[in-house]
C-alpha cells in the first residue's frame, strides 16, 4: 500500500532524496512514514506499507499464474 501527497515541483538539476521511519509493526505488516525533499524543502509525504513474506510462498503463487 503506498499513499503518497505531491507537495512541490522540483527544478531540473536539483539533488532529489528521500527519508523512511518505521512508523509500526502489526504482525507481517510494516508501515513508513515517507518523506521526500530537493534542495529547497519538503516535496512529497505519505506512508508506505509492506508485508515480511515467506520466499518460497511468495513464488509458488507466482509460479501458479503461469
């Protein structure tokens, strides 16, 4: 799941990052707290979940759709 706010346009030639803090833990889920700036601020927020999954689970779905 990601849920993402554009705050700000960045100009072309501006250095761009990103920060990311675990925000909680409920089980296998995982949320972020996301945010992005350039060299003159904020430009972007949101949060961001995952999942902690098994490997082999994951591609045996995956291999089942073929």
């Amino acid at each position: 799941e990601l849920a993402i706010s554009h705050i700000s346009a960045t100009s072309v030639g501006l250095d761009v990052w990103a920060e990311a803090e675990v925000t909680a833990v409920d089980g296998s889920i995982i949320t972020f707290a996301v945010t992005a700036y350039d060299e003159k601020g904020k430009i972007g927020e949101g949060t961001h979940k995952r999942a902690v999954i098994t490997s082999q689970k994951f591609l045996d779905k995956v291999y089942a759709k073929l």
